[in-house]
DNA sequence: TATTGTTATACTCTATAACTATA
DNA sequence: TATAGTTATAGAGTATAACAATA
C-alpha cells in the first residue's frame, strides 16, 4: 500500500521502476501532475552529473543561475536558495576561490556584501545556461504540434500564476 | 551575454529573476522546454523542504520512492542514485537505524544484500508518494482544457520515449 | 535593538581507495 | 580474478548557535 492508488482501478501502464505514483489518480490535475512528475525527476536525478560537466556541484550550478542579473546580496542568495545564511558564506568562499564570483561591499549598507560575477563566471554561466536550455530528448521527440501546444499551455500557466 | 539568447529577437515577458534562459530560443522545442524547465526548478528548490515534511533527507526521499517495488540490492539503489556504493551503506544504516528498511542477505548469492521497506518505511513511504504526487499550485489551477491537452501530450511523449 | 555576514560545531552526502567475504 | 558491500578518509552542503560590525 503506498497510499496513492485509491479511488480508481481503471489500468495502469507500468513505468520503469522509478515511480509508482500511478496515473489513475483522482483528478484531471493529479492525472496530468503525475505525467509531469516523471519527466521533473529524470532531470533531478541527471542534475548532478550536469553541473558535474562543468566541475560545479549542484548548488553552485544553482547560485550561479541566479546570479545573471547583476549583483545580489549574500542574503539575497540564501534566500533563494531556500537555505541559511552562514551556508552561503562557505559557499561564496569556494567560488571566489575559483575566481567565478566577487564580494563588493554595499556604499549604502556597510553590513551588506553584493555579489557579482567574475568575467570567468559570466563565461561559464553563459556555457551552464545553454545546456540546461537544451531540450531532453523526451522533448525533442516531440512533434510540431504537440511542443506548441505545450508551449501555449505552459505560458498561460506562468502567465496567470 | 549568457549565450542563450541569440538567434531571436522577439519580444520577452520577464519572469522572475530565478531563469533568465529567455523564451526566445531558435525552435520550438527550445520554447517549450525553456517553460517547462521553470515550473522543474521551482519544484527542484522546494524539495528538500518537501522531504523534511517527513524528516527525511533529499536523497533519503529519493530512496524511499524507489524502494517500492519489493527488495532492492544495494548495488542496485547505487545505480539508481548514481551514487558510489560506499555512499549507499551509511545510506541504509541511517535509515535502518530508523526503523525504514531491513537489510536481507540474498540467498543466491550471500554476497548481495537486499533492502526492504519495513512496515513504517512502507507506511512513511505512501504518505511521501501522496505528497509527492498533490498537483502544485501552477498545475491545479489550469484550465481542464488544458490539463487534458498536457495529459494526452505527456502520454505520447513518455509511451514513444 | 535588529540585521548582515562570519565562525564554530555537528551531521549528512559524496567520492576515492583499501579491505572482506563471497563468487 | 572479479564482484558486493564495508570501512577509512576527506571535502562539500546543511542547520543551529554565538559573535562582530553596522544600522
């Protein structure tokens, strides 16, 4: 019992052994959500070896996708990073030891160190983003009208959240 | 220049600061994956605090989805986890310790040690499985127009894979 | 007083290398 | 010899608590 299955017996297509959320969940939502679900956790499980094409762990590969626009305070950072912030200190150290990022003292706030990226940093930055911007092969199979159906659904999601 | 944003001009709604992977990619693909791949990371940062709703580490989490289908070796969850093996025992010690799973000795081969889930990992499992597969709000919030469209296209994409 | 970032500490996750017990 | 799992070790990510500098 995984406590998932309830409320429908319709037949279900057994997946690799990854999920057994089954597809006959209640809903529409639940339905679509759990389709959704595989493709999310393939590209978890593939993210560590992504950041690792780059010599990045998971979470620097992170902190550099969000330092793209401009500088960011180092509280900033940990909150967006969904983490406390003496993490980010130990963080930062390891990337500036490898030249990717600078601190810089705030003018306004002496307390506040803004981060920005080296030339190095915004280089590989630049090289990160491009291949996590690269469709999966799951995606690239798709056809024509089933990527700009999808592409209009998930606007329209973005759009009105 | 994050070297993802050439090719196209078109005009860009901005979203949040977390992606700046713009939606002007050269193809179709690249538009919808780029979407899609927002939704992916917001679900990715949330995660680990998902996973602590049940006192379980990120990758404990991980463990516990794919220990549902009955015994496991743990040369197998490596693999799974891309993990080194040596990762996997204090792994699994943590989570026997814990009273989740019970290491079994394989009676073909003694060498091999196989993980099941206990009575309360299997229960802990299913609440983590209903919690996991609950539509987040982007998802719930669609249209049914739409839910069965990204329904019917995932069911293609995933059965042609 | 409150906030920003740091340090100290402890635990988990991760990889590599050396080891054991089986095969 | 080769494989499954363990142990030892080291580095990175995480949280909590105590601290310095600044507001």
């Amino acid at each position: 019992m995984n406590g998932f299955s309830d409320g429908s017996s319709e037949q279900v297509t057994r997946r690799p052994a990854s999920t057994d959320v089954s597809e006959g969940g209640s809903g529409l939502p639940e339905q679509a959500w759990t389709l959704l679900f595989e493709l999310l956790h393939t590209h978890m499980r593939n993210f560590p070896a992504l950041a690792a094409e780059f010599e990045l762990s998971p979470v620097q590969a992170h902190v550099l996708r969000q330092l793209g626009e401009g500088a960011l305070a180092m509280s900033t950072l940990a909150h967006y990073l969904s983490c406390d912030a003496s993490n980010v200190t130990g963080l930062v150290d390891r990337l500036e030891a490898r030249g990717l990022v600078e601190r810089k003292s705030s003018e306004q706030d002496r307390r506040v160190k803004m981060l920005v990226l080296t030339e190095a940093g915004a280089e590989l930055r630049g090289r990160l983003m491009a291949r996590l911007g690269a469709p999966p092969p799951l995606i690239a199979a798709m056809p024509d009208e089933d990527l700009a159906a999808l592409r209009d659904i998930m606007r329209r999601a973005l759009k009105t959240q």
